[in-house]
C-alpha cells in the first residue's frame, strides 16, 4: 500500500514538473498558418544549442482539398542561414534536425504548384522541440522500464532542460550586460570628447572676436 502511495506521488509530481517546465522551456507549439497566394509565412523560434528539432507540416484547408494541383513548399534555415530543410510542392513533410547553434532558426512556407488566384491556404504545424521531440515508447522498449520507473526518466529530462535552459538565459544575459557596459562606455567617451569640441570651438570663436576686434579697434 505504501509503495502505491509513493508510486502515485512520483506521478503527481512528474505530471506537475513536466507541465510547469513548459513556461521555462519550448518543448512544443502547434499552430495553424494561413499561406498567402503569394508571397511566404514564417515563423521562428529562438532555440538553443544541442537541442532536437521535430516538425511535421500539412494542408489541413478543406477548401482546397479536392484540388490535387495545392501543394506548399518549405524552406527551415538556422541563425547563420544554413539551409537546414528545403522541399517542394508537397501536401504534407516533416523535417528533424539537431540545432548546432544557438539563435532564432526560421521555418517559412509559401504554396506551390498551381493554384486559384487570390485563394490562400491553410497549414497545420506540429512544432517540437527538447523533451517533447523525444520518443520516449522506443526509450522505454529499449531500456525495459514503463510507469514510475519512466515517469522518473521524463522528470529527469525535464529537470536537465531546465537546467540547460536556465544556464542558456544566464548565458544571454551575461552578453547583453557586457554589450550595454560596451555601450554605456561608448556614450560616456562620445560625450566627453563632444563636451571638448565644443570647448575648443568655443574658445577659437572667442580668439578670432578677440583678433577682429582688435583689427576694427573696437577694444
């Protein structure tokens, strides 16, 4: 009976860490976007390094859906604008891929083939990212454990991207205090040697009214 009890609040407080490292951590995102006739949507997530990217796109649009000829195509590109997934006049793809730096990596979508004028086009995106992407039933098959046992596992990846994730925000704000510090050094100079200018110009004008005076015999 104890060993239930304990068993139900390590499964209580798995689902609650694994739902609350959700506001700390991207782990997921499934949107719908609506594709102009022309032109591209994009969307964009800022992602750290070493992290498992998954993602499965297709049309969801019933307008569209007796058409044969309504495709999308995708392009996804890292920080540094690496080509990380490119393919074209599809209904539906997917893509995977492990991030190897640090940044914004951008998703963008545009239709493909052909297709009626002026008419948009709606596409689903399942978007996942860290644990999430993991696939946690081939883990529990190859390690041979299930309930507490890998709800205990999905905890501990939960608490190390936290931890990742925790160390990454530090890191950014690490840089963005020295690129303000870099900053504030720079004002501080560019005001000092603004002050000095004027000084100089201001005592030259005061020289050249003093000499021209003098040559008028005003003074």
């Amino acid at each position: 009976m104890a060993e239930r009890r304990a068993g139900a609040i390590l499964l209580l407080a798995a689902s609650l860490l694994l739902s609350w490292s959700g506001r700390l951590v991207p782990v997921a995102e499934a949107v719908w976007l609506t594709i102009p006739s022309s032109g591209t949507k994009c969307v964009s997530e800022e992602i750290q390094s070493n992290v498992v990217v998954l993602a499965d796109y297709y049309i969801v649009d019933d307008e569209h859906a007796h058409l044969h000829t309504a495709t999308i195509s995708s392009r996804v590109t890292s920080p540094y604008g690496n080509n990380l997934h490119h393919n074209e006049n599809v209904t539906h793809g997917q893509f995977a891929f492990t991030t190897s730096e640090a940044g914004n990596y951008l998703a963008c979508f545009w239709i493909g083939g052909e297709h009626q004028e002026g008419a948009g086009l709606t596409i689903g995106l399942d978007w996942k990212i860290g644990i999430a992407a993991k696939d946690w039933e081939s883990v529990a098959k190859k390690e041979k454990i299930q309930g507490v046992e890998l709800e205990l596992l999905k905890l501990e990846g939960a608490v190390q991207a936290i931890r990742d994730n925790l160390i990454y925000l530090k890191n950014r704000e690490a840089e963005m205090r020295e690129v303000s510090e870099k900053t504030n050094a720079r004002v501080a100079w560019f005001s000092m040697m603004s002050l000095g200018v004027c000084i100089v110009v201001s005592v030259l004008q005061l020289l050249h009214l003093k000499r021209f005076f003098e040559r008028k015999k005003l003074i």
